[in-house]
C-alpha cells in the first residue's frame, strides 16, 4: 500500500500493513518512492502520512482510544 509523506509529498510503500492499522503504533516502517533505487526501510510518524489523494488515515487506525469519546447509546 503507497501512502504520501505531508511534508515531502513523496510516495511511500507500507512495509507492514499490520502496522499501519494498528492504533497502538505510532510509527510504521516504509519504504521511501525516489527513483530507480529501492530505499531501505525507514520508520514513519502515522502522523505525517496521508493517503495518495491526501486524504486523512481513518481516526480508528491512529488513535487507540477512538471510542472513548463516543456517545453512549
């Protein structure tokens, strides 16, 4: 899965998919886009990550206590 780096607005490839839905992890490792080359692993702030088209990671695959502030039914 390719995700975007906010501050470079480069692509970068999700090492670990388990990590990225995982709410308890704050960082993934993934692997930069740039060029011929494929880069080494990096780790990357889940906040500093958006999808492709710039949209915001579900609240569900970042913060741990999403449901905490959920109206009781």
């Amino acid at each position: 899965m390719f995700l975007k780096d906010k501050q470079t607005g480069q692509l970068v490839e999700v090492v670990e998919i388990t990590e990225l839905i995982n709410p308890s992890n704050n960082q993934i490792s993934a692997q930069m886009q740039a060029g011929q080359n494929e880069e080494p692993p990096t780790a990357f702030s889940k906040d500093g990550l958006v999808f492709p088209s710039g949209e915001e990671l579900p609240r569900c695959w970042v913060d741990a206590h999403y449901r905490d502030q959920m109206p009781a039914e």
